[in-house]
C-alpha cells in the first residue's frame, strides 16, 4: 500500500499535469475537451496523475463498450486526438476513435512477424507519429493519421524500457546495458551512454536531465541533450541495501526522484544531487505501476485478476473489475480506458 501512496503524492505535485514542467508541451490533446495520455505516464515525469477537471472522474463507474484485440496487450495505449493507439504482445497495432470506437487502421509495426509472441514497450504518440520497440531489437515509427510505417530500426539487444519522446529525441534503454536517445524523424543515434546493468526500466524527464535506473540498483541522471552524465547512486551501497535492480519508472515530483527496486525498496532521490533523503522496505516484491486519476489510485494483480480503485482519501475501495494490467488505467479527460488482458474497456462515470 505504500508504494501506491508514494506514487499518489507523486502525482500530487503544484501543477494540474501532474507536474511535468517544461516538457509537457507536446501532449497532442488537439479537441477540446480532451487531454492528451501520450505515452507511458502521461507526462514526462512519469507521474501517470490526471486530475479531475470539468467532468468528475472517480467511481462509480459503468462499462460502456470493449474492443478485443485477440492478444495480450501489457501495456496502456497512447491518446491523442481523441484516437487511442493500442499495441498488442504480437506487434499489432490499431487505431481506435474514441467517440465511435471505429477503428481507424490496422498494421504490424513489427517487420518480418512469424506469428509468434514477443514483447513490446508502452506505444508513444509523438508528432503526428506513432512509435513503438520490441524485445527482439526493433524499434518502428508510423504515421499516427494512416498506419503506415516511416521508418524502423534495428538494434543489437532487448528492448523492454519504454521510449520517452521529447524535443525531437526518443529516449529508452536496453538489455546491453545502454541509454539511447534516437532522433524522431529518422530513428538514427543521436548520443549514447552505457550503464553498469540492464535498462529494464522508462526513462523519466525533469528540467533538462533523462533520469534512469538500471538492473544493478543504480539511477543515473543524464544531461538530455547530450547525454553527460550530472550524478549516480548506487543503492545498492546504501540502506538498506539488498541487491534488487529497477524494473518499474521513475517518478519526479517535489524536488524528488521516487523509484521502487523490484526486491520492494521504494527510494526518494534529491533530483539535483541524487542523495538519497529516505527509503522504506515494503516487504515483498512490488507489482506494475498504479494510475492516479481524479482522487483515485488504480492498480491491478494477476493473481486475483482483478483491477481495483482506491480513494486517495478515504483509502477504501471505490472500484473493482474482474480483469487485470500491468498499469491498467488511462484516460482522456472524458472517459477511463481499462487494458484487461486481450480487451481495451471503456469506462464512464455513472454521475450526472
């Protein structure tokens, strides 16, 4: 429970965009009305917080409609525009309005498919495009309006961090231990920098500096522009110690870095300095990302294969539905879209 408190707070910051600063001008919201979800939590600092603005947002809620997309989808679709761009484990992808629920197009944005699973990181809305990376070493930009591919790239690793798109750069890691900025329009290399461990986790992004964490239990600050180094901690040198590696994003809020370490150590880093100013052991191994949306924390487990909704106030539950995602919630400002296992669910508030 603590670790969907920590991630609550960290979404609670002084702005309504859950903090994102200067990078979260390229949301790509485009209709009135709507917000923008266009990657991987929401904004750059990976807060994955959306208030409640006109329109109230928390449970009750009512299942409006679902689309099956016949495959395991692990992770959230990018909005944008009013079209959620949702990826399943094979490489599929569509196009979904909103609205209508029509789908717009259908495409393989994993070149040479043999049909079998793979995995596949959070899609991202950037520009006018749709990007995407695989674990076998792809990553593939299409054109957001028709589906079809600009351009695709393929590298030597395993690719499981979720690209960060900002000022023209897409930011992630892979398995050989390394951090990339590619260029958006062409998807060639515009800096690198090697890490002690795997990069499992999503890059996040605060004032100019890519924060990242490896699978070593290290989290680095890099200069976003170049790529220079600002400051490392190694947690695991410090208490309370253990030798877990970082599996989930970092979030930036208040000053702070919060990370959870997979052997369940949540840390607060001083953003500028990389000190570390507290950690607290959870107990147990700590499960995907939760959403904060309005004054609801949304977090989901495989074993009871249930999606469940805690107000933030109260800390009771307000929300539950029998399916299950890693980070199961986003939204358009309008309605909440629910990843089960094969199906996107659209969910809307039951009050007037």
């Amino acid at each position: 429970m603590l670790a969907l408190v920590v991630l609550a707070l960290a979404g609670c910051g002084g702005s309504d965009d859950g903090g994102a600063g200067s990078g979260s001008s390229e949301s790509g919201s485009g209709q009135p009305g709507y917000v923008a979800w266009p990657y991987f939590g929401r904004v750059p600092e990976r807060t994955h917080y959306l208030p409640s603005h006109e329109r109230v947002l928390d449970p009750p809620l009512r299942q409006a409609w679902s689309i099956n997309t016949h495959a395991l989808i692990e992770f959230p679709p990018a909005i944008a525009n009013g079209v959620a761009y949702v990826i399943n484990k094979y490489g599929n992808g569509k196009a979904v309005r909103l609205s209508d629920r029509k789908v717009l197009w259908e495409l393989k944005l994993r070149p040479n498919d043999k049909g079998t699973p793979l995995d596949v990181t959070a899609p991202v809305y950037y520009d006018g495009r749709v990007y995407g990376a695989f674990l076998d070493g792809y990553v593939a930009a299409g054109d957001a309006a028709t589906g079809r591919k600009v351009w695709v790239r393929k590298l030597d690793a395993h690719l499981e961090s979720s690209p960060l798109p900002i000022g023209g750069l897409l930011y992630f890691g892979t398995d050989t231990t390394d951090v990339l900025a590619l260029r958006t329009s062409d998807g060639t290399t515009s800096w690198k920098f090697n890490v002690p461990g795997a990069v499992k986790a999503s890059p996040s992004f605060h004032d100019g500096n890519v924060f990242v964490a490896d699978y070593e239990g290290s989290m680095f600050a890099l200069e976003a522009d170049s790529g220079k180094p600002v400051w490392r901690t190694n947690t695991t040198t410090q208490p309370p110690f253990g030798r877990g590696g970082f599996f989930s994003s970092p979030a930036i809020a208040f000053g702070n870095v919060y990370a959870a370490r997979d052997d369940g150590t949540v840390f607060a880093f001083d953003a500028k300095t990389g000190k570390l100013r507290w950690s607290y052991d959870v107990g147990g191994p700590i499960p995907g990302t939760a959403t904060v949306i309005g004054h609801t924390v949304y977090t989901s487990s495989f074993e009871t294969n249930k999606t469940i909704g805690i107000d933030a106030r109260t800390h009771k539950k307000t929300f539950e539905l029998d399916q299950a995602g890693y980070t199961p919630v986003v939204s358009d400002g309008r309605r909440l879209f629910l990843v089960g296992y094969f199906d996107l669910i659209g969910l809307e508030p039951t009050k007037p």
